[in-house]
C-alpha cells in the first residue's frame, strides 16, 4: 500500500473516530444527563421516602449541571466543525481535530468523574456549598441516580485517547493540504458560534440573573419563571444555542468547500446559512408565543406577576431571534472571509462591554426591559459587523 494511501486511511479513521464520538454523545448521552435527574426528582420519580429526594442530592446534581451545561455544548460545537473540517481538508482542521479530542476527553472525565463521586459525602457536601450555609455531613444520605455500569462514560474516555494517537499517526498538522497560508481556517470558523454562545447566551444570562436579583422580588421570580419553566420545559427552547450554530456552521463549510457548484453561489449560501435558520427560529418562536405554558392557577394567582411574566417572555422571544439571527450573519461572513478574526473578535468584546449595562438598565425596571436591551445590542453589533467588514471587491 502507498504512503498517500495509508495516510488517507489514517485521516478518515481521525474523522471517523472523531464522529463516532459525536454519535455517542449526542444519542447515548445527551445534554440533559443531570436535568433528567433534577426533574425526576422536582416531580417526586424516586422514593420520596428515602434519601435520594434529599436537598443535598438535588443540590449536588444542580451543581454538575451548571457546569455540564457548558463543556456539553462546546464538545458538540468543537467535534462537529472538526469532523467537518477533517474531512473537506479546510486549513488548520489538524487543531480542530485536537481540540474536539481534548473536549470530548474532558466531558468524559467530567461524566465519569459525577458518576464514582455520587456517593462521596465529601464531594456533596463541596458541591452544596456553593447553595447553602451550614452543610451538615452527617445529614447527607447519597443515592445512585446515574448509570450502575458508566459504559458509555469510559468509552468517550477511550475514545477520545484513540483521537489523539490518530492525529498524531496522521501527521494532519504536518500535511501541506491541511496547513496552507491563507490564514482563514477551522480554528476561525468556530469563533462567531463559540462568541455566540459564551457571550450572547451565558454571560448575557448571568447577567440577567445578577440584574434581576437585585431588582426586587417580582423581578426574580419573573426571570426565573422564563428560565426554569416558560424555556426550561420546552424541548426546542430549552436546548443549547450552540447545536444550531453548530448545525449552520457545518453546513457553511460543507458549502464553501464542497464544489458543489449550484450552491457555491453566495447569494444560495445566504440563503441555506442565515435565511433558512432564521425562518425556523422565527417561526418557532411565533409558534410558541401563541401556545405558551399555562401560569396562572398553575405557579401563581398574582395577576402582576403573570403579567410582568407574559411581557418578559414575548421580550426573551425577540431578543432570542435577534441574537440568533445576528450569529448566523457572522457565521456566514466568516466563513466566506468577509471579516476578519481580529474584527470578529473585536465585535464580541464589544457586545460584552456594552452588555455589561444591563445590571444598571435592568435593575428596578423589569426583565423584559433587559432582553429588549440585549436584542438592541445585537443589533448594533452586527450592523457594525457590516459595516467594519473586509473590503473584498
């Protein structure tokens, strides 16, 4: 067998290891492996008798999932555009491909490490600190509400080990094809989805919550209504942003560098990359603005509380399809190399700074107030996106 032959071998085995992993997390997985066993136990699934429904356990579980509900989304977003990127040979895909096996070799750890600590008292009584004063160890009474058999967990762990051996029996970051000087490539591509979602979704949302928490009670209990039960109970809703920018990404680039002749048009790849996903989002979010969630007689019977509830939902809505649409747009001129890293980069330190104020704007106004700011911000981001863009003529 030739060398190119054997090399070819090895960089389809990196993509295929690479998928395969994707696969298992996305199916076998999943995001919601501590959300499951936090809404079991809200809707009293286990034996309330015993000491699995006890608050140190709901606490320590809510714990893991603050964090898994970050490293989760990245894994995806990270594996998805490196299998891509392996595969159609884009520029740097050798750090992508690293990368997605780093990630996917953290969140198996991360998993694995959630499932041999679930009977520690130590680790719970860490993890309950963070919610709690004064924990109690000898009131601790742990429970096994993951896997018996974590399988799956070191499978990912193996997995991902394989990953690395195969870019480095590949020498994908020594390949001439892989590693041009055209400057743009995988590592570039991830930017407006990983702003996106670190920026735009979780410090935007943290700083909702730190906003809302010092407004007043109504406001807290409004913006937690839209978080944990208007989105949270909602399938489509409640899922991470980053599996849609990761969805549009890969799709980009598999245009981009597909030749697939009819679609390399960029007024097509407008089209599939921005239009497309914005109309299902938007239709999505009209779909569920006319069907929301029942609340009064259900949570409460404060009639100003529903009311502040129903404006900051339609407000969450709107900020929800500016932001993602404004995501899109950045995919798309990234990856036909309308902007440049720099700029990109500069554009999201930007709307971090300007998002910054929502802890004033907000406080002793309303959430509503705070997603219509954060959809006015986006706004202004992505009209400067434009007009700061490559000059390509």
């Amino acid at each position: 067998m030739k060398k190119n032959e054997i090399t070819f071998i090895r960089l389809m085995s990196l993509a295929g290891i690479i998928g395969l992993n994707f696969l298992i997390l996305i199916f076998f997985v999943g995001e919601n492996v501590f959300q499951n066993i936090i809404n079991n136990m809200n809707n009293n699934v286990y034996d309330i008798e015993s000491g699995a429904s006890s608050i140190y356990n709901l606490y320590y579980y809510t714990g893991l999932n603050v964090v898994y509900k970050v490293i989760f989304p990245i894994t995806v977003f990270v594996m998805g555009v490196a299998f891509v990127s392996v595969l159609f040979r884009i520029n740097k895909a050798g750090l992508a491909a690293i990368a997605a096996n780093v990630s996917s070799l953290i969140t198996g750890v991360f998993l694995l490490f959630a499932r041999v600590y679930e009977s520690s008292v130590g680790v719970h009584k860490f993890i309950d600190g963070f919610y709690m004063e004064n924990v109690i160890s000898s009131q601790i009474e742990t429970a096994q509400f993951m896997p018996k058999f974590p399988i799956t967990y070191i499978l990912i762990i193996g997995i991902s080990i394989l990953g690395f051996l195969m870019v480095r029996s590949s020498k994908i970051c020594r390949i001439k094809a892989y590693n041009n000087d055209t400057g743009i490539g995988a590592v570039n591509y991830m930017i407006p989805g990983m702003t996106g979602f670190i920026i735009l979704q979780l410090f935007r949302d943290m700083l909702c919550g730190l906003g809302s928490g010092i407004a007043s009670e109504k406001i807290s209990v409004t913006y937690a209504y839209i978080k944990d039960y208007y989105i949270g109970s909602n399938g489509f809703f409640s899922l991470s942003w980053m599996i849609m920018f990761m969805i549009v990404t890969c799709v980009a680039v598999i245009i981009k560098h597909g030749r697939i002749k009819k679609l390399s048009d960029r007024r097509i790849m407008l089209a599939i990359t921005v239009l497309v996903p914005s109309l299902i989002v938007l239709v999505a979010s009209v779909i569920y603005y006319f069907n929301p969630p029942g609340l009064f007689g259900v949570l409460t019977l404060d009639v100003e509380l529903c009311d502040m509830t129903e404006n900051a939902f339609l407000a969450y809505l709107i900020r929800y399809c500016v932001s993602m649409v404004s995501v899109f747009v950045l995919i798309y001129m990234t990856v036909n190399n309308m902007i440049s890293t720099r700029k990109l980069l500069l554009i999201g330190a930007a709307n971090a700074l300007l998002s910054i104020l929502l802890i004033v704007v907000i406080r002793g106004t309303s959430v509503a107030s705070g997603y219509y700011l954060c959809a006015l911000i986006d706004v202004i981001t992505i009209v400067g996106a434009v007009i700061i863009r490559n000059k390509t003529r």
